[in-house]
C-alpha cells in the first residue's frame, strides 16, 4: 500500500527500552508461563535484564494499582500486565476480569506509554495453557512485543507531535 502522507510504523526491538512487568501470583503456573515467555520474548527482541523489572502483585485486580504507579513514575517506555482469572461458579469472575481490563485500558489511554494486556480471562484451565504456548500461542509473549510496537510507534510519533 502506498500512501502519499507519511507512514510511521512501530517496530517489535525492544533494545534499551525500560520495561516493567506487572504479573500477578493467582493462579500462578499459568502467570509464571506468560511471564518467562514474555521476558524470553523480550530478550529475543534486545531487551537486556537490568531494564526488565517485573512486580508480582496477589492476583489480576491488583495488577492496575501497580502498572499505574509505574506509568505515573515516567520510567518505564513498556508495561505489560500479567495474569488469569478463569471463570467460577459466581459472578466474581465478571467482577474481576472488568476492574482488571479498564484500569489497563485506563492506562493505554494515556497515550504516553507502550502497555501490553496479558490478563488471561478463560473459562478452564485448559484454556488457560492453551494460551500459554499450546495451541493459541503465547499470550504473554504476544502482549510484550505489542507493548514494545506501539512504545516504538510513540517514539516515532514524538517529532511529529512536537511540530503541532
């Protein structure tokens, strides 16, 4: 596709970003899965180990608290969010997985830093690790490259803002 006005496109190199990832224990096979497989993914993208921090919270609904400190600090250039609820036998399930999902979209709004949403919402365990690098891939590798694209996208569109 050619255009005639500009095209910026966000990269998957995550060499000298800052990133934090913020993993929740609950649940914790599965949360220990997405976040080795989204550090392994990281790495394999240039991201060196002293510019990964991750933080463990106790379960999905906590994850925002966190990754909104974090954005606020104005540290990071990529937070990924980490975790699984799989659905019960009680509407906790939809409690928690809505809290966890606006306060990561609440934080993507900003606009300001790359955020990668991992919080597995599954009604099995199999489902579950179906996604942890079974038959649907890896959901933990999968939000850490796209939190590293639109952190890439945003540095690319800086100069462009900063001329408006």
């Amino acid at each position: 596709m050619s255009l005639d006005a500009p095209t910026l496109d966000g990269t998957v190199d995550a060499t000298g970003l800052r990133i934090g990832i913020v993993a929740a224990r609950f649940n914790e096979d599965i949360t220990n899965a997405l976040t080795d497989g989204a550090i392994e993914a990281l790495k394999k993208h240039g991201a060196s180990n002293e510019n990964i921090t991750v933080v463990r919270v106790a379960g999905a609904l906590e994850i925002g608290t966190i990754a909104q400190r974090m954005a606020k600090a104005h540290v990071y250039d990529v937070i990924v969010c980490l975790g699984c609820v799989i659905r019960g036998g009680t509407a906790h399930f939809d409690y928690v997985c809505q809290g966890a999902m606006d306060a990561i979209n609440h934080i993507a709004e900003r606009g300001d830093i790359g955020v990668g949403n991992g919080v597995l919402t599954v009604d099995t365990l199999e489902q579950a690790q179906a996604r942890t690098g079974g038959t649907h891939g890896h959901k933990g590798a999968e939000a850490a490259l796209t939190a590293v694209e639109v952190a890439q996208a945003l540095k690319n569109l800086e100069p462009m803002v900063e001329q408006a």
